[in-house]
C-alpha cells in the first residue's frame, strides 16, 4: 500500500465531508483504476484505504490449527464468489494469512480484527470470530465480476454491543428451519450473533416436548397446526448459528401468551404448583438440547399478564428462574413485566418506548424497533438514527439490542413475513449502529422524521442511504429489499385546515396552488421548513417528534418531479402503513375508490390518480386471522402515473380523524427489478421549476 487515504468513521462534519467526497469517488468519478473504495455495512471502526486494486488471479490460505475451520469457511466463501483457490501457490497466487495475535478491542467484547490488504491479505485475530468478522469485511471488498479485484485497505475493527439480535416471532406464526437458516445467513454476514426465538404464543408452542406431547396437538394450536420444531431440528439450529457465531435466546413466554400452552394441558389457572412443575420440566427438556456454552440464556417473557387465568403470585417464578440458574444459563425476562422479589440478577428485554432500565440488572434494548409497526422508508431512519442502548457503546449493564419482528396478524405463506415486514433493510441499517455504535444520542428527533437539509446529520443519512442500495442491488438480488432512495424528495406542506370532522370536505388548495389562502377567516400558508422523504408522518402514532401537533384537520402536501422524457412510472403511493400486528389498526381498510378511509387523495399534474382495486375493501380492524394482500404499497404493485416531460406538480390531499391511526403519506418512483425495486433513472425532484 503505497498511500494512506483518512480514517472514514463518522466523526462529526469532517468525518461527513470526508465520507461523501470518497463516495462521489466511487459513484461519479471516470473510473480510474486507483480509485479505491467499497461502501462497507457496518462500517468499521477505523480504516484506510489504498490507493490500488488487488487483482488476485488465484489464492491460497495459511492458518494456524486454531483457525482451521474458519480457514474452510473462507475458501468456500471466496471460490463462491469465482475467485480461484491454489492448494499448490505459484508466483501470481495471493496469500491470504490468518493469524493470531492481539488487536485492537477497547470494549473487551469478542469478535475484534484487523485487515491488511496489500500484496497479501492479513486477518488478524485473538478468536475464531474474529476470523470470522474479518472474512465477512473481506467479502463486502471484493468488487465481483469478470475479473474480480479487492479493495487495498487497512482497518482495525471491533464490536461496540455484546448482543447484536434480531427476533422473529415463530410461535404465531411457524417458520420453517430453511427459511430461519437463510434469515441467520444474513445475520451473520452483517456480524449480528443473536437470534432471539420466541417459540411460544397463544396460537401455538413450537417445540417438540417428549413428556408433554399435547402441547403440539392440533386441537391446542390455532394457526398452522402439527407445524412445530423437533427436537432434532432446534439442535440443528442451534449448531447452524454457533458456525456463524449466532446465539439462538428461545423464549417460553409465560404466564400471559399461553393460551396455547393452557388448551393443551387443561389448564384454568397459571397460577398453580402443577404449571411451575411442567414448565421446568419443559426448561429442562430445552436444556438437554445445547451446553451453556452454546445456548447460555432462557428466556420467560412475563409480559402482558392481562386476563384472569394467566395472573400468578409474585412468588410463582422464583423456582423456574432457580432451575434455569442450576442449569447454568441467565434468565431473560421483558421489562415492563413480572418482577420477582429478590430477582437481582436476571437479564431485562426493554420493549415499550417509556421503559428504563432496572437498577442492578443487565438489559437488551428493544424500545422502539419493532419492525411490524414500521413503514419501510422510514424504518431505514428511525434505525439509523437509534442509539442502542441510549449509549455510544456497551458495557457491563446495556448488553446490546435486539431488533424485533412481531408479525402479530396470521401469514398464510412464510415468504410474506419478510415481504410485510422491512426485515432485511432495518436488519442491515440496525447492524451498524449494534457493530460499530452510534456516538451521538439525538433521542426521538429523527425517529419520525429526517433532519433539516444540508446539515451534518442529514448528509449522513445521505451517505449511509448510498451505501444501503449498494447492498440491496449486490447482495438482496433475490431477497425482498423495500427501500429505494427517497431521502432527497422535497415537501410543503399547508394546514390543517378543520375539516370538522368531515373528511370529503374539499379544501380551495385543490383548485389552485398559490403562496396563501384565505378560508373561514384565517390565513394559511405553505410551512417554511421543507421536510424531506419519500414517507412523511405528519403525526406520529407514538408521539415521536413531528410537523403536525393537532389531533385531526386536512393536510395538503406539494413536490415537483422533473422527467427527462414523456413515460409512465411506477409509484409507491399510501395514506396509511398498517402495523402487521393487532389486528388491521386504523381499520376499516379502503373501500372500492378511496386510498384510505379518509378520502385521502393525489393528483399529478391536475388529474387525480385513481387508488388500487381492493382485494379485501372495508375490513375491520379486528380482523387478525385474515392475511394482508394489498393493504400497503411496498407487497403490493406499484401505481402507474404518467409524468410529462420537464416538470410534473404532485398534489396529495391528506386528512386524519375518525378510526385513522396514522396521520402520514408515501409517494416515492419506484422501477420493479425482479422480486425488487430500484430508483427511476432520471428524475429529479425541487420545489421550484
């Protein structure tokens, strides 16, 4: 490596600056072979890059027996990706060396690598896993093709968080071990190690138990029944996450969510000897299937005790967190939940927005990433912008995060989950802030909303969104990615003018855009701060920092697209992102000719754009076991609008009140790519011509 190019971690306006004039290198440069740069997730903690391109014609791999399996692993992984391996090296092989050695790790936490990549490619390590963390860098630099080439580079990494997690909600919803193993694959390329499985709900409990059989009976199990993992398949698992440094968390949710669980074994009252015996009967079972070392947590939920059957004494968990202590593991337990007089050592899952952590108690964060409330635009933000934690790295108490999917409402195929839910674009955007942590705590600021323009936190969504279509066009070719760039798309916004709780009331912003209105002796006026995106919430259901502070009104928003050329495109366009939990809130669903229940409306150039032909018009809200179709516009096909050339003025009409739970709108070009979307070459958007 002949030239050292500046440390790219994001410190501050310099470090902004510095990063987007490397990315306007790579995306806008002419190409010159010197120009050496990959837009890494999660981006390491420090690194350089070279000034040239390793061409490697073929490799071979020297390794310590300490890392003979990770050695493996890497020759599979890189002759995947049509590099060559020489077992017998000649003069134009590149070495790569594995070596162990210590590293850089201020926070002690395993996993922490270097990477020289020069002449030859060095991955240093103290562990296998950071051998591993290492090759997964490595493969994000290799620029694929017919002539593959690897980025020169030095960098120094280490893990911010202990607990990097994901959850997927199995118990209401079964997946299958295939489909769970590829979710995990993606987890590990992006050096998540947690998969926290919560196996157990009121529709079924999932796990093979030989002395309680009737606990996977059809009669007990409400949705998809006889679908359940045996014992041989939660052990497969489980050794399918330890080669890729992922500990699977199985949660028994209990004493609320049993309904299942009470069904099957005749059960009227939680509360009584006969459950706790069965239940550490069952926390045996689950500890005969992995060794501490692999599986070192149980998880017991204890949240949401809200009907008479599942209310327990204060005492009743005592003797199951004893026995999950004498099995050799930590008990994990949600908080807001049970707590158990004299419980000063059990690890605490925070989950609702207001929680706190408990005095004297190691905790995971879960506040506020629950991906099934998520829109996917701004699910990309609102992740980007969380401080896990509410702490620039880990300690000895905030162990880390886990990103939930509750995929409440009943799927009737498997792929869906993934597809109604912005799992693997909020998977990839949450890693960097687990790997790499976040400095800055903004709070709530950006969780509904975008930074102002031109400000150093706005220009770093700017490049981290850069980097994200980068992975979703390289490596989600074939996986749901519902993200496109969209940071950049201007609005104004005027009102809300009072509708009075009639929202077909017509409004005069829809016969003529002007500066100001005068209506019902008030003056209205366009708001001077331009919010940007291709999702607005005006008002967020969960109170997170937004333009609109009345309850109800009329919103009327305004852009402008320019075209290069006459064409019909397709567009995402919604007045409501339904959470894929709790049944179909904000219901009833649209009827035949609305965008919503709210006479939500858009017009392109003066002629309105007519709404979708409803597969399931004026559901209810509380319609939990009849799966989404069409109801929002990422799963469904986008709509058609035809832009003129030169510049095109969209008008969106959007009130709130009534049964409506979210007071937002989507519209954003998208071209369909397959099984996936990408951005409409060409346009350009400003709010003046």
């Amino acid at each position: 490596m002949t030239q050292k190019i500046k440390r790219t971690r994001l410190k501050g306006i310099m470090g902004v600056i510095i990063v987007l004039f490397l990315l306007a290198l790579m995306l806008f440069s002419c190409n010159k072979e010197t120009e050496v740069y990959m837009p890494l997730i999660p981006m390491p903690q420090q690194i350089e890059w070279g000034e040239e391109w390793l061409a490697p014609v073929s490799f071979t791999v020297q390794s310590p027996d300490d890392f003979a399996e990770e050695k493996d692993k890497l020759i599979k992984m890189l002759t995947g990706l049509g590099l060559e391996y020489d077992s017998n090296p000649g003069e134009n092989t590149t070495e790569i060396h594995l070596k162990k050695a210590q590293v850089e790790n201020p926070h002690g936490i395993d996993g922490a690598y270097s990477l020289k990549i020069d002449e030859k490619i060095i991955i240093t390590a103290t562990s296998p896993a950071g051998i591993f963390y290492g090759s997964q860098t490595l493969k994000q630099l290799i620029s694929t093709g017919e002539s593959p080439k690897v980025a020169q580079c030095s960098i120094d990494d280490w893990p911010a968080f202990r607990i990097r997690g994901y959850m997927q909600d199995v118990g209401r919803n079964y997946q299958s071990p295939e489909y769970l193993r590829e979710q995990m694959e993606v987890m590990a390329s992006y050096k998540m190690n947690t998969f926290h499985m919560h196996l157990a709900d009121n529709p079924g409990w999932r796990l093979e138990s030989p002395k309680y059989p009737e606990l996977q009976s059809e009669e007990a199990t409400s949705r998809k029944p006889g679908m359940y993992y045996s014992r041989e398949e939660f052990v497969a698992l489980v050794d399918f996450c330890a080669q890729r440094y992922i500990t699977i968390i199985p949660e028994f949710d209990i004493p609320g969510h049993t309904q299942a669980f009470r069904k099957a074994l005749n059960i009227n009252s939680m509360n009584s000897e006969k459950v706790q015996n069965i239940v550490i009967d069952l926390i045996d079972e689950l500890c005969e299937l992995a060794p501490p070392e692999k599986m070192p947590y149980i998880h017991l939920g204890t949240d949401e005790v809200w009907h008479p059957e599942e209310k327990v004494d204060e005492d009743f968990l005592a003797p199951l967190i004893d026995r999950i202590y004498e099995q050799g593991r930590e008990m994990v337990g949600w908080h807001p939940g049970i707590v158990v007089p004299g419980d000063e050592r059990s690890v605490k899952q925070l989950w609702t927005g207001q929680s706190v952590p408990l005095e004297g108690h190691a905790y995971m964060d879960s506040r506020a990433n629950y991906l099934n409330h998520m829109d996917p635009l701004v699910a990309v933000s609102q992740l980007f912008y969380q401080q896990p934690c509410r702490k620039p790295y880990g300690d000895e108490f905030a162990l880390g995060g886990i990103l939930c999917c509750w995929n409440d409402n009943y799927v009737d195929e498997e792929r869906k989950i993934i597809m109604h839910n912005p799992v693997y674009s909020g998977l990839v955007t949450y890693s960097e802030a687990m790997w790499t942590g976040k400095e800055n705590s903004y709070g709530e600021k950006y969780w509904a909303q975008l930074p102002r323009a031109e400000t150093p936190e706005y220009n770093e969504f700017l490049e981290f969104e850069e980097r994200l279509v980068f992975h979703r066009n390289h490596y989600f070719k074939n996986l749901p990615f519902p993200y496109v760039k969209n940071a950049h798309i201007p609005w104004k916004i005027i009102g809300p003018f009072d509708h009075e709780g009639d929202m077909t009331t017509s409004f005069p912003v829809e016969q003529e855009v002007k500066d100001e209105y005068q209506f019902d002796g008030e003056t209205y006026r366009w708001n001077e701060i331009v919010l940007h995106g291709g999702t607005i919430h005006l008002q967020h259901f969960f109170g997170f920092p937004s333009p609109v502070k009345e309850k109800q009104g009329t919103i009327y928003a305004m852009t402008r697209v320019w075209s290069p050329e006459e064409q019909e495109t397709g567009f995402w366009i919604g007045f409501q992102g339904y959470s894929r939990s709790g049944g179909r809130r904000g219901g009833p669903t649209a009827e035949i000719g609305q965008w919503h229940n709210t006479d939500s409306k858009i017009w392109v150039n003066g002629k309105e754009i007519e709404p979708p032909q409803w597969e399931q018009p004026g559901l209810e809200q509380t319609t939990p076991e009849i799966p989404f179709i069409d109801e929002d516009y990422f799963y469904r096909d986008p709509s058609i609008v035809h832009l003129n050339k030169g510049w095109n003025e969209i008008l969106l009409k959007v009130p709130h009140g009534g049964t409506s739970r979210k007071w937002m709108f989507t519209c954003v070009p998208v071209a369909v790519n397959g099984m996936n979307v990408r951005e409409v070459d060409g346009l350009k958007f400003s709010l003046n011509n």
